[in-house]
C-alpha cells in the first residue's frame, strides 16, 4: 500500500496476492477542513487517510471507512481462514498525524480533539471487533506514529493493540516491562538501509 494514497480500493489486489500487513495513515484534520469528507460535521475535526499533508479540497478515505472495511464481507472474503488455508489474521499499522507542534498529550483544543477522536475510533475498532460473526479473521490494529507508548498520555490506552518500535525508548529493546508500556512495542519497524 502507497505511503501517500492510503486509498482503500488498492486494498484487494494487495489481499489477493497474500498481504498480511498494511499501513494507513489517519491524519488529523481540523473541523473547517473536513468538509469535503464523510465524516464532516464533527466539531473535533476528523482523521483521513493521508500520508503527506491533507488539503481540505481534496477527498480521502476516512477512519471510520476503513472501520467499515475492514469489518465487511468484502474484506474478508481474502482474509478468513478457510479449510486449506491456516491462520489469515490482518495486522494494520496505524500511523497517525498528529500535525501542530504542541504536545500531543497536552490541553491544547487540537491534541484534546485529537486525542478524543482517537479515543472514539478505537472503542468503534473494539466494538466491531466484539461484535464480528464468527468465522472472521482476525484484523489487529498495531499504534504507530502520533500514537504509541512512548508519549505518556497513549501508554497504557487501547491495550491489548501493541506498537511499532523505531529506536525510542531505547530500553524498550532490552524490557518488557508494563508500567513503562515497553511490553507495547513489539513491531520492529526501523529503516533497512541497502547494503
């Protein structure tokens, strides 16, 4: 999956040919400009899936399309396990923007809607998850970017979803310890550089 698209519709060929890892990325946009998207009207602002820095005059995909999704017959028809076929769970890393320089975990009125919205859409990801037929795979979320352990405000929300880990903490390599969260980053995610 494009790091800049985050477009939904790539999705089954990337299914078809046994993808079992993707990336989004929610991108927070403010109240005024969401107003081209699905989910426009929410005072908070809303999350669409954009690597690079969203334009309120363009369309992207949204965080609660990609609930829908992921949760829908469509999706997993490519990803349920089926008699000849083992465990097919889905991992989506989710690597939200968080694009103000003030700290996220502070009481700024962008990271408290941030924040807010994140809250919402990872009870809507708990709720559905509860709520899938039997039979479904398993589709996990995995906190990167803005959200991960590291920041105190999100080291101990939506457990049990684990973290990519980057470099930092530097001691979550050597721990897993749980009052750190350094149990959270389980997903090496570093830069391979060519040899």
């Amino acid at each position: 999956i494009t790091a800049g698209g985050d477009d939904l519709r790539e999705w089954p060929q990337a299914l078809q040919k046994g993808a079992r890892l993707l990336k989004v990325d929610p991108h927070y946009m403010q109240e005024a400009d969401c107003v081209n998207q699905t989910n426009a009207g929410d005072s908070r602002g809303c999350f669409v899936l954009m690597h690079n820095t969203p334009t309120s005059k363009q369309r992207y995909n949204t965080t609660d399309e990609l609930l829908k999704y992921l949760f829908s017959p469509e999706i997993q028809k490519y990803v349920t396990p089926t008699p000849t076929t083992a465990d097919r769970k889905l991992y989506i890393a989710t690597c939200f923007k968080f694009p103000f320089t003030t700290d996220i975990c502070g009481s700024s009125k962008e990271a408290e809607n941030f924040r807010s919205l994140a809250d919402d859409f990872f009870a809507k990801y708990f709720e559905m998850q509860k709520a899938a037929p039997s039979g479904y795979a398993s589709v996990e979320l995995v906190l990167d970017g803005s959200i991960n352990p590291a920041k105190s405000c999100f080291a101990q929300k939506y457990r049990p979803l684990v973290s990519t880990w980057i470099s930092s903490p530097w001691d979550a390599a050597f721990s897993n310890t749980t009052d750190n969260a350094y149990d959270r980053f389980q997903v090496l995610n570093v830069e391979v550089v060519p040899l």
